[in-house]
C-alpha cells in the first residue's frame, strides 16, 4: 500500500521550551508509485548538539521545500508554498 501512497507525518515546532519553528523532525513513508526518494532512507540536514541552545541560527531546508516536492509528485506544477520564502521542491526526494 506504501509503495503507491505518502504519509506525512511532521511536530508543529522543534523545541517545546523555546518554541522554534525550524529544525522539524519530519517522517515521510511511501513513495507515490516510485516518484519519491524515500526508500527507507534516513536524512539528517542539520548538524544537532544537545542540549539545544535557547538561540541560535536555523539550519536545513525549509519544510515548504517537502511540500512542494509532494505536489509535483502528484503532478501538481508549484515551485513556492504558501507565504514561505523558500522555493522549489527538495532535490532529495526527486
């Protein structure tokens, strides 16, 4: 069933206790019929340390990058997500 459908599955913020926004852990399962890169594979775009400082710069791509990825696997042509300032899909899962 997996092979011809996606699941996403994303926190609405990384940190709890600080609240940010980048840095979310997100699951993908599936691969749309052979059209996404997903194969059991594990990416890890930032490099993290624990304990998480309270600030500091963001890093990896946008989430937003993922959608669009999505919906061109679904055949749906869009290169920007919503209000977001990032744009075109995440290479790695084309």
């Amino acid at each position: 069933m997996l092979d011809n459908s996606i699941c996403y599955f994303s926190s609405e913020i990384s940190d709890g206790n600080s609240h940010k926004k980048f840095d979310m852990p997100t699951f993908l399962a599936g691969s749309l019929g052979g059209k996404l890169k997903v194969n059991g594979r594990h990416l890890m775009f930032t490099d993290m340390t624990f304990p998480r400082p309270l600030l500091g710069p963001s890093g990896g791509p946008h989430t937003e990058r993922v959608f669009i990825a999505i919906a061109n696997a679904l055949g749906v042509p869009i290169d920007t997500f919503g209000d977001a300032t990032a744009s075109g899909p995440l290479p790695e899962l084309l």
